[in-house]
C-alpha cells in the first residue's frame, strides 16, 4: 500500500477554505492505492486527502474485495512509516475478544471486549532515511506477526523476498505517464475534483484488463512473448480487454 501525491486545480499552499469554501476540495490530491505485487493487480484506490479516514477506506476495500471476513487473509501487508496504516488495518482486519476473566479491574470499572489482529497476518512497514532529499538507508519493521512468520510469508511469495514497496511505487510511475493529470512539472492538472477523481479509477482499474505487463508475459519456445494482463495473471479474465469492452460492461448483471 501507498500514496501518490497530486493536486487539483492549485497547490495546497494557495488555498483557503475559510476564504472560499470551494478550496476544500483543491490543492493536494492523494492516490492510496493498494496492489498485489504478485499478479501486478490494482486491488483499491481512493483519491482524497491524505487522512485516516481515506486510508481506513483503502484498507476496507481491500478487505470486501478479497471476501471479507470468509474471505482470504493476506500473507503479507506492506506499506511506508505512514502510521494510519496500523490503525486502519486493525480496525478493518481485528476480530472481537472477550478477556479470559470477567473479573472487574482493581479500579471497579468492568472489562470492555477487545480486538485482535489474527495471527495468520503479516504488517511490515519500510523506513526510508534520506538525505539532502536521496534515499541513503532503508529499514524494515515487523508491526503485525513475527520476524519468523514475516519470513515464512516471503519465502512463499512469487514477487521480493524483501520487505518492499517497490512494486506500487513503480506502478506510480506507470500510472503518472498513464495519466497526464499526474505527471510532474506541467500544466496538464486537474481543474476539478470530481474529473480528477474519475480520470484516476479510469486510468487504475482500466491497467488490470487493458495492459499488457511485460514482465507478465511468458515467453513461447520460439522466443515471443504472448501479451499479458494484471488481471489475466491473476486469472479474472483470459484475454486482453480493450477500453471499449471495458467501459461498456454493465457495471451489475443478471443471472
């Protein structure tokens, strides 16, 4: 998981709410986007403001689109010092407890239940030390789970064998040439919230059926290559969609 910053309209030193209200929804734009870096799959993004509630809303959605609380539990989360993270991902994953006595506290007031991460889930965090705005030093940091099982996660994974956010940050990149309103140092930025929104799931959700991820592509006996995308390799589909049968699915069907 992670964030990509942008801005609509004006940077966020220019605004003022209090002055005009309309600035609430301009200046900095955040992507928190959460990937599977094993199938190079886009599994969320929310555009907004860089706040708890919009990382709560990344970690929700990854939950419901994974299947929820019958569904499957990640090996492994990873993500940068961002510490909303945490909160959010015991918030969304942590499952009720009751205190194995009911016995009151020394103080008189009762035992209120709890919530506890399960134990099969893995959350390491990377911090990057930088200097003179260069990165010199990175460290890991295990927050959920154990040294042992965060290694044991990565021994089974088919992407790193390091605790990386390497793969999202790429496809930052990917997505910042996908979609002009995110590229650095140019005019080409988002004058309205809503547009910047949407051009945003456009650009996201599109790259897992309309792609093609080089690095996805097996290559044949006589050396090519059979194109591949995020979402053929993480077997949602067999073939690579075009934009016109993407975006004219029915977003619900019948039967």
């Amino acid at each position: 998981m992670d964030e990509k910053w942008s801005f609509v309209a004006k940077k966020q030193e220019n605004c003022d709410a209090a002055a005009d209200p309309a600035d609430a929804e301009k200046g900095e734009s955040w992507d928190h986007v959460a990937m599977d870096p094993e199938h190079r799959l886009v599994l969320a993004v929310v555009p907004g403001k860089r706040t708890a509630a919009n990382c709560n809303s990344l970690v929700g959605e990854v939950f419901r689109r994974t299947g929820g609380p019958a569904g499957r539990l990640p090996r492994l989360i990873t993500a940068d010092e961002y510490p909303s993270y945490k909160v959010a991902i015991h918030d969304v994953y942590g499952r009720r407890f009751v205190p194995l006595t009911v016995l009151p506290r020394p103080s008189g007031r009762p035992r209120v239940p709890g919530k506890r991460v399960p134990p099969g889930l893995n959350y390491a965090v990377v911090h990057k030390h930088r200097e003179d705005g260069r990165v010199v030093r990175v460290e890991t940091e295990v927050v959920f789970g154990t040294e042992e099982s965060v290694a044991a996660a990565l021994e089974r994974s088919s992407a790193s064998r390091r605790v990386n956010t390497s793969f999202v940050e790429r496809h930052n990149g990917t997505d910042r040439h996908r979609n002009a309103r995110k590229a650095r140092d140019t005019y080409r930025f988002s004058k309205e919230a809503r547009a910047h929104d949407a051009a945003t799931y456009f650009t996201m959700y599109s790259y897992n059926f309309c792609w093609p991820v080089r690095t996805l592509a097996p290559e044949l006996a006589d050396g090519r290559r059979v194109p591949r995308t995020a979402a053929m390799a993480a077997g949602l589909t067999d073939h690579v969609w075009s934009i016109r049968e993407w975006v004219t699915l029915p977003a619900v069907q019948s039967g």
